[in-house]
C-alpha cells in the first residue's frame, strides 16, 4: 500500500474528526468499500460483462440490483450492499449467503499490507484465494 495515501486517509480522518476504529469509524468504512467492490468484481465474473455495459441487456441473467446485508468483522459490524442477479445464481465467495460473520479478511488484509505488499500483489491474493478480483 502507498504510505503516502495511508497517511492522506489517516489525516483527514483526524482532521473532520472521524474515529479511525469503532462504530462509524474510517476502518469500518475502509472496509465496506473494500467488501463491497470485491463483491462487484466478483458479480462481473460470473455474468461476464461490466457494470452499465450493454451486452447486460441481451442477455438472460443479468443484475439486479442489491440487498442489504449486515455483516460482523473485526472492526465492528459492516452495513453493505451485496449485489444480485435475476436468475439468483450468484454466490458470492468473499462475503457468502447466509453467513453473518467474516472473520479473517480484514487481518489478511492489513497484514499483507504491513508486509509491503503493493495493492496489486494484494489484490493478486485475494483473486487466487477467493476468486475474488478486486480492482
């Protein structure tokens, strides 16, 4: 991860007066962005197309909006939206049906980060662990 960037984030978090754990707090919202663009990514893949693409329109299954979903991480609990598709063929990987609690992402994540690895080497991980492909 970019230091710089890190520390732009953690700044202005202190700044407006944002929490950096907690209820409401930046890693909270860290990583709902996080789970939530994974989620997209992954919903890409089993369709084939992109978001707003037309080739969605021709199609048999395409998306369908979200639903709301509430999941319990190590930062407290996540509000997300979780993408869903007509036919009700999707099963998301990072964040699965029916489970409430996601252990073990948010570690990984900032582990590798601490590590040095580059957001592509992370995002490389995730795609070969989760088949999730994050951008």
């Amino acid at each position: 991860m970019d230091d710089q960037l890190i520390d732009e984030l953690v700044g202005r978090a202190q700044a407006e007066g944002l929490q950096l754990t907690g209820e409401g707090g930046l890693l909270q919202q860290l990583t709902k962005r996080f789970l939530e663009s994974a989620l997209e990514g992954e919903i890409t893949d089993h369709l084939g197309y992109d978001k707003h693409d037309p080739a969605g329109k021709e199609g048999g299954n395409s998306r369908n909006g979200t639903r709301g979903k509430t999941v319990l991480t190590d930062v407290g609990p996540v509000e997300m939206a979780v993408p869903r598709d007509r036919e009700g063929s999707f099963e998301p990987k990072i964040v699965k049906k029916r489970r409430k609690c996601l252990s073990g992402v948010d570690e990984m994540v900032i582990s590798l980060a601490a590590k040095g690895l580059t957001t592509g080497e992370v995002q490389a991980h995730l795609s070969e662990v989760y088949g999730a492909d994050v951008s």
